[in-house]
C-alpha cells in the first residue's frame, strides 16, 4: 500500500473509533455522569485532530517530494544532474511552511471528528459534511444543489482529469484512478471520508460528470495563469 494510502486508512480509522466512543457514550447517557463521558469523548476527539494534522502534514509533504523527484527525473539526461536537480527541489520542499489546517483533507477530518463527537450528531458522515464551508481552497460548489466537493482525486490527490461519479454514493473520482485500483480488487470502497457507502465499487457504478468535468477544466486553466504569473515573478525578482 502506498504511503498516502496508509494515511488515510488510519484517518479513516480514527473517523470510525470516534463514532463509537460516541455510540458507546449515548448508550449511558441515562446515568448520571455530570458531562464526564462526553468529556473522555471530546478530549479523545481533540487528540485524534492533533494526530491528524501531523499525519496529514507528512502526507502533503510526501506528495510534493515524489511530484519533485518526477520533475527532476524529467529534467536531468545524467545521474549527476538528476541529484543536483533533485538536491535543490526537495530541500525548497523541506523549506517550505505547511499550513495543514488550510488543506481540505484536514478540514473535512476535523469536521467529521468533532460533528461525530457532538451530542445528538447524526452517525451519516455525508449528513455531518453537508455543513463543509464553501470558501475551501480546494473544494467547489456545485452549481444544481449546493453539493460541496473536491477536484482532487481521493487516491491520486492530483487534479481530476477525467471525472467520474460514483452512482451509489455521489462522490467523485478521476476515472484512471480509480479504474486502476479497482482492476484487480473487487474490494474496494469508497475512500472519501465519512461515506456511509458500504458498496464495493464496480465500473458500472461510475459515470460521467459534465459538470464536473467543466469545472475541473476550468480549475486546470486558473491553475495555469497562476502558475505563469508566479514563474514570471520569478523571473523578475
């Protein structure tokens, strides 16, 4: 299993430990405790998103060095040349500040955490997410609905190229993505965290977004013109 992928396995552990911490602490809500349970609850809570963050940490860092190492691969035609590349753009990396708490992975854990710990929350993940701010860096609103989600495909984390979505849950995947890992694995579930979709995914479950796709080409071209106008700042400093 790749790194990212452990990731959000064990974030998706700490969704489900949560929900039954809650489940267990409802079950003796009849006792008088004076609050001490939901206390235990909000403090495990608060230490799973204190966890999170520097998982999540780690993970947007990997995925900048690999993005790099592939960059630096493209660029070099020697070995001595790919380390200096490679030398330069991973310690940038190192360098650069991580804002954790302005990443939608973060955001969406942190909210899924603390809705499934509130008293009287529902235990449908997709009922707690409908509540996601709609300023998120990297999530869009859908025009029809309000639906809130990510152009990020949940495995690759890179920019959807070809959408699709997944009929029995609503969620969003980019079709190579998910094509590849569903090939040869019948077991595989929807990854977007707090889905209660239980369905294994299988290719009929998966159709095209023109929507989706729109605005994924869209986000591709501001992408773009960011991009330019940063390289030619640089240029000029």
């Amino acid at each position: 299993m790749e790194f990212n992928q452990h990731v959000d396995a064990v974030l998706s552990t700490f969704v489900d430990n949560t929900k039954f911490f809650k489940e267990m602490a409802d079950a003796m809500s009849e006792f008088s405790d004076d609050g001490e349970i939901q206390k235990l609850l909000d403090a495990s809570a608060q230490q799973r998103v204190e966890h999170a963050e520097k998982l999540i940490r780690l993970k947007s860092k990997h995925q900048s060095l690999s993005q790099e190492m592939q960059k630096a691969q493209g660029e070099s035609a020697t070995i001595e040349e790919f380390e200096r590349i490679w030398q330069e753009r991973s310690e940038a990396v190192e360098r650069k500040r991580i804002n954790v708490k302005n990443i939608a992975d973060f955001k969406n854990f942190k909210r899924t955490v603390e809705s499934a710990a509130t008293p009287g929350s529902t235990q449908n993940g997709q009922a707690n997410g409908a509540a996601r701010a709609a300023d998120d860096d990297d999530l869009i609103i859908e025009d029809t609905g309000g639906e809130i989600f990510s152009l990020y495909d949940p495995w690759s984390k890179a920019l959807m190229k070809n959408p699709v979505r997944n009929k029995m849950c609503g969620h969003i995947y980019d079709r190579d993505s998910v094509m590849l890992i569903i090939k040869d694995n019948i077991g595989i579930r929807c990854p977007v965290l707090g889905c209660a979709n239980k369905t294994y995914i299988q290719p009929a479950h998966l159709v095209e977004d023109a929507n989706v796709r729109r605005k994924v080409r869209q986000q591709m071209a501001e992408e773009a013109e960011t991009e330019e106008g940063s390289s030619e700042e640089e240029d000029e400093d």
